[in-house]
C-alpha cells in the first residue's frame, strides 16, 4: 500500500482521538481495514468537536484526504464498499485482540503486549460506530450491549495491570471486581481510561500507552489459537495448577424453531427487493456476532427472521 501524506500537529482540540489516529498508523500495513475505519472514526468524532477553528479545519481536510487516498486503493476491498461486510471485519478483529489479551490475563501472563491489546481492543470497539449506534433491533441493541461492556472492561484492565506493573505489584488475573455502574466515561474525552471505583489493587494514574515504549507495541507475536472464536475453550497453561475437572457449558434457553420455517417453498411470485435483501443480510450479521459471544437465543432469532424474509417476502 503506498504512504499516505503526513497529518500536520494533532490539535488540542482532537486529544481524545489521538490513541485512534495512533492504532490506524499501526495498522496501515497490517490491516488496512481496520486503519481505514480508524481514521474514519477520528474524520466523523473530529467534526462533531470542532470543525470550525483554523487548525481543526486543516488536520480534517488533510484527514479527509488520507481518507480519500486509502478509499482508491481499498476500492475492491468487499469491507470497504459495503457496510455490512465492513462492520463485521472490525468488530471480529476486536474480539480477536480482546479474545487475546484476556487469554493472556487469565493465564497470568502480564505483559505490555498483552496490555496493548486490551486497550486497542477498546478503541476498535468506539470505531464501530461508525457504522451506526446499531439500536434498530432486537438482537443488533443485545450485541452493542456487549461490545460496550468489552470496551468498558478491556479499557479498564489495561488500566488496572498497567498501573500494578508501574508500581511493582503483582496484578490479580482473570475477572475481578470492577464496578458495573460505574462507567468512567467523563474522562474519555480527556483521552484517559475509565478507572474502576472498587480496584483489587491500588491504581493511581490513567492508563496511557504513550507512556510506554512504542517499540513494546510493534509486531506482536499472536499465539496459535488466541484468535479462536468465543465458544472454542483455550488450552490450559501447564504452569496453573488447574486440576482434570471438565468445565461444564453454561445452559442456554434456545428458542424453538418454527417448524413452519422448514416446510415454506419458495413462491415463484415472489419478488425481493434489494433492501429484503440487505435486510437479510443484516440479520445474518447480527446472528454471525451473537454467536461469537455464545449467545444462541440471539443468533437463532435472526436466522429465523433471515429466513422468513427470504422464503416469504415477510418479516
């Protein structure tokens, strides 16, 4: 991909977007997608603070422009041209980063890297809007729900064990007790992280990555397997102490399938429009991210919908 023309001075202004703006210059080579969206997040938030004084001006038109040159050599790119296929590349890079970290938490394995993830993680998941707040249905609101609380727990890890590593203490692994009224979110636009009111361990200071070298952060090394699916169980660490015991499922209430749904022909006098066909395809998606957090009842209630819609013509 060829270089895009440099970006003149962050404005004070733009502070909060600075930690996006950083993550797409990461990604530039490494996942062009994701760097697009970047940026395009930090286009449509920069325009909402300020896009009147001199200096927010030109960094958004020199922004619009780095926009304008990915979009050219993006143009083939399916998770460019269309919304749908673009949301669903974002959102499941953000599980994998997250799937990665946490995986690393739990094992007791604290390392910037691992830290690093869990905060960009995060900011993947603010990039997600720009796709929409997703708050048209059912299942798409469930799903936006639990992306908020991966953001709001991953920024708050990386805070956590950054903090205890600065101040020589051990972190506690896995999930501990963060408060969940407490959503932290008048610090986002200062640009620091949401602290937890009742932390296992003190924490004096925001987490920051531009306190830490960015060479800590440059080509990090995914494990096999860490970028598995929610509902694929990792392998456990030898060095745990984990006993033989089989962790058991946790049940789910799975909505009965309509029978009637397997037995309706498609009618010859049928005729879908391109929005049935978006619309199913939206369902579809939003079944594809329920079941990445092993949330059965959501997916199967899309499937159903999608199905209806396509053997029908009615939702």
């Amino acid at each position: 991909m060829a270089a895009l023309a440099p970006l003149p001075p962050l404005p004070p202004q733009f502070k909060s977007l600075q930690h996006h703006l950083r993550t797409a210059q990461e990604h530039d080579k490494r996942d062009p997608v994701v760097a697009y969206y970047c940026r395009l997040y930090a286009m449509q938030t920069g325009m909402k603070i300020d896009s009147k004084t001199p200096e927010c001006r030109k960094f958004l038109s020199k922004l619009m422009d780095q926009l304008e040159a990915l979009k050219k050599q993006l143009g083939d790119n399916e998770a460019i041209t269309q919304e749908i296929v673009g949301c669903a590349h974002v959102e499941n890079y953000a599980l994998k980063m997250f799937l990665y970290a946490d995986n690393e938490d739990r094992a007791g394995r604290f390392h910037k890297n691992m830290i690093k993830s869990f905060y960009t993680a995060s900011l993947l998941i603010d990039v997600l809007t720009v796709f929409g707040e997703l708050t048209d249905e059912k299942g798409c609101q469930i799903i936006q729900r639990k992306n908020m609380k991966h953001r709001k727990y991953a920024r708050w890890k990386a805070t956590y064990i950054h903090n205890c590593l600065k101040n020589g203490e051990t972190p506690q692994a896995g999930p501990v007790g963060m408060d969940e009224e407490s959503n932290g979110e008048e610090n986002e636009e200062a640009g620091t992280s949401p602290l937890p009111i009742h932390p296992p361990q003190r924490s004096s200071s925001a987490y920051d990555p531009s306190n830490m070298p960015s060479s800590s952060y440059t080509g990090i090394q995914i494990p096999p397997g860490a970028h598995a699916p929610a509902n694929t169980p990792a392998e456990v660490p030898h060095s745990t102490g984990v006993t033989g015991s089989t962790i058991q499922p946790t049940p789910q209430n799975i909505p009965a399938v309509d029978p009637a749904l397997f037995s309706t022909m498609s009618i010859g006098d049928i005729r879908l429009t391109p929005e049935d066909f978006a619309r199913a395809q939206k369902y579809c998606k939003y079944a594809g991210s329920a079941l990445q957090y092993e949330d059965v009842s959501t997916a199967v209630q899309n499937l159903q919908k999608a199905l209806k819609l396509l053997t029908t013509g009615r939702e």
